[in-house]
C-alpha cells in the first residue's frame, strides 16, 4: 500500500473543516470571547479525555477518540485564529470569514506538515495514537507554562507553532485510528 498522507490530511482536515462549518452556524463565532488561557484549557480538556478513553477498561459515555481529535484540531485553529486576530474586537464574525481563516490556518498547517514529514520520513506511521495523545498534552503543557511567562521564551518556539503541532499530530492519530 502506498501512503499518501498529502491526501489523508486533505481528508481529515475537510471532515473538520465540515463540523466547524456546521457548529458556526448553529453559535456563530461565540469563540471569539474566549482568552488564549481558556482556549488551551479546553484543549487541555480534550488531550485529557483522549488519554482517559485509551486507558480506561470500561466507559460510560460510548464514544471513542475520535471526536475528541477532531475537537483539539478546531480548537487549536480557532486559538490560531484568535491570536491572528488579538487587537480585532469584533465578537460575531461573518461565516465566510471564519471560514476564510480556518482555510488559510489549515493549508499554513498542512505546508508545515508536508515539510516535517519529508525531513522525518514518516516515523509517524510507525508512532502509536497513544503516543501523539501523550505529545498532545506534553505541547499544552508547554503553551502554558508560555502563557504562564506572558509569552516570552528564551529558545522555544511559540504558541504558534504548539498549536501546529497539535493540529498535525491529531490528524496523524485520526489517519492510524482510520487505518485500523
């Protein structure tokens, strides 16, 4: 079998792309209230949940990882969102606007995906989805503790880039969970 991730990202990305779409219109851009420190304890939230459901022997809610990877990539591209739109204080954006950002988050992710992947060789496809969960959580624990230091790093990369990641690694786990 040939891996194409170019098109399994494509894929992943437009099922995501789809349920934000359909959330915008049911609430609109409510998001847009929520501070950089609330978005990453949702993400959080989900990272959370996501290793709970792996680990558990018995569940009470029937229902599987995936929904809770395709949250964390909405809500890291709307924290992208957000920090592109920091001094906007418009609360209810225009759905053609939301969607116009969200595409121009995903197709800046996908780029950066499409590189790494290159320089790493796919070493992702080897990874199990327990290990991008426990990366996930590694990377928001980081943004906080850069939320925490008001943003300032002194090698590391950004919130930016953390917010990235997660979107790549939840797609990576997404295409394995889908590849099952």
């Amino acid at each position: 079998m040939v891996n194409n991730t170019s098109a399994q990202f494509d894929a992943q990305i437009k099922h995501c792309r789809e349920i934000f779409e359909k959330k915008t219109r049911d609430y609109g851009t409510s998001w847009r209230v929520l501070r950089p420190s609330s978005l990453t304890d949702q993400l959080f939230i989900k990272a959370q949940r996501i290793q709970t459901i792996e680990e558990a022997t018995a569940k009470m809610v029937d229902e599987d990882e995936r929904s809770e990877f395709i949250g964390l990539i909405n809500y890291a591209i709307i924290g992208l969102i957000q920090m592109k739109l920091k001094e906007e204080k418009r609360l209810e954006l225009k759905e053609e606007e939301a969607l116009g950002f969200y595409d121009a988050e995903a197709t800046e992710i996908k780029t950066l995906m499409l590189a790494k992947n290159h320089d790493y060789g796919e070493a992702w496809r080897d990874m199990r989805v327990s290990s991008f969960t426990d990366l996930i959580l590694m990377k928001l624990l980081r943004i906080k503790q850069i939320e925490d230091n008001k943003g300032k790093t002194l090698i590391s990369e950004g919130i930016d880039a953390g917010y990235r990641d997660i979107v790549n690694y939840s797609i990576f786990a997404l295409i394995k969970l889908n590849e099952k």
